[in-house]
C-alpha cells in the first residue's frame, strides 16, 4: 500500500527539490504556498557560510550534533534542540563530529531555494 501524495520521507524522498548548499551540506527542499521544509544533511565539521535573508526561519535539530552561529554567538545543540532566525538576522551552522540531520522552516518560501541549485541563494554573505 502506498502512502497518500501528501505524505514525505525525511531521507531520500526524491519529491524534494535537491540543493547542495555549501561543501558537505545538502538539502531537499519541499516549499508550499506559505512555508517551506528544507531537509539538510550536514557532513561532520562541514561549516555553512555565515549569512542573512529576508525570510523568517526555524531549524530543528533532528540527528547528532552542531554549532549554530547566529548574532555574534556559537551554540551548541543537540537532538531536540531547536531555533528561531528572524529574517535579516546573521547566521551559519557547523556540523558536529558526526554530522547532523536538521530541518529548516522558512516563511514565506525563499524564491530561490524553488528550484535545484547550490548555494545560499540571494542570501547575504557575512565578510
């Protein structure tokens, strides 16, 4: 028996809209009208450039380990941990030592992140 269309897989499920975001970090994308699901692997130590968008955003952490950056502070956080970027805000994450499973909600959808691509999108970039 299959699953209804409206039902997604956090591993592998290929309706999502593959990005790979930065060396090591890769996600599959699933946006809606209002908000979208961003499923990111992040290799062991792979570190996301630190960067700012318009667009709201909650990350959860799903599996293993990383560093949130965000406003001047690195954080730890594990399995259960989540957070709240508001949009403008800068912020990166570094995976832990065995990696991490995270996954973001932004709202409204990041234009840019509905279609495969690499990188940040029109993100800003902290120099």
């Amino acid at each position: 028996m299959s699953k209804a269309s409206w039902v997604f897989q956090l591993e592998g499920d290929s309706r999502g809209i593959p990005r790979v975001l930065a060396e090591g970090i890769a996600t599959r994308v699933f946006p809606g009208e209002h908000a979208m699901l961003s499923v990111v692997r992040i290799d062991a130590g792979a570190t996301g450039t630190v960067h700012s968008h318009p667009e709201e955003q909650w990350g959860v952490m799903l599996e293993g380990t990383c560093t949130r950056i965000q406003g001047g502070e690195e954080i730890e956080c594990a399995v259960g941990d989540f957070w709240h970027t508001p949009g403008g805000v800068m912020h990166g994450i570094r995976g832990g030592p065995s990696g991490a499973l995270v996954l973001d909600i932004f709202s409204p959808p990041r234009a840019e992140y509905k279609q495969a691509g690499s990188g940040f999108g029109a993100a800003r970039i902290e120099k």
